[in-house]
C-alpha cells in the first residue's frame, strides 16, 4: 500500500532532478522514494550506533583516539 505525499522542489532542484531521473531511465517517484528510504535507514542506523557508544560509555568502558592507539601499537 502507498500513500500520496506532496512535496515543493526550487526551479533548480526540480530540474536536477528531472535531468538526472531522465537520464537514468527512473521515475522521479522511485528515485525520490529510494533516497529517501536510503537515507532513512542512515539516520537511523546512526542513532542506532550513537546509543551503543553512549551505552559503552554509561558501563564505564574507555575509548581511545586514533592517536593513542598509534602510540601505542604503532
């Protein structure tokens, strides 16, 4: 089942768009709601990692920056 969404696009961004659908053989439909699913899941995915690393953190767990685990294993 599909919903209808509206949305307003600038003159430019309406027209990179239909440039880069057309050329790829894509509706601007599916392309809009790939990206869109795409990123999403990103966000998603990211706030995901952003409570585990605060959850590390909270058991008392220690991280160390690139340049620490330099000095230390080279």
């Amino acid at each position: 089942m599909t919903v209808p969404t509206s949305i307003r696009l600038s003159v430019e961004l309406s027209e990179k768009l239909t440039l880069w659908t057309s050329s790829h053989n894509i509706s601007k439909t599916e392309f809009i709601t790939q990206v869109l699913a795409e990123k999403l899941e990103d966000l998603y995915d990211i706030q995901e990692a952003d409570l585990a690393m605060q959850q590390w953190l909270d058991d008392g767990q220690k991280t160390y920056s690139h340049d620490e685990m330099m000095k230390r294993y080279g």
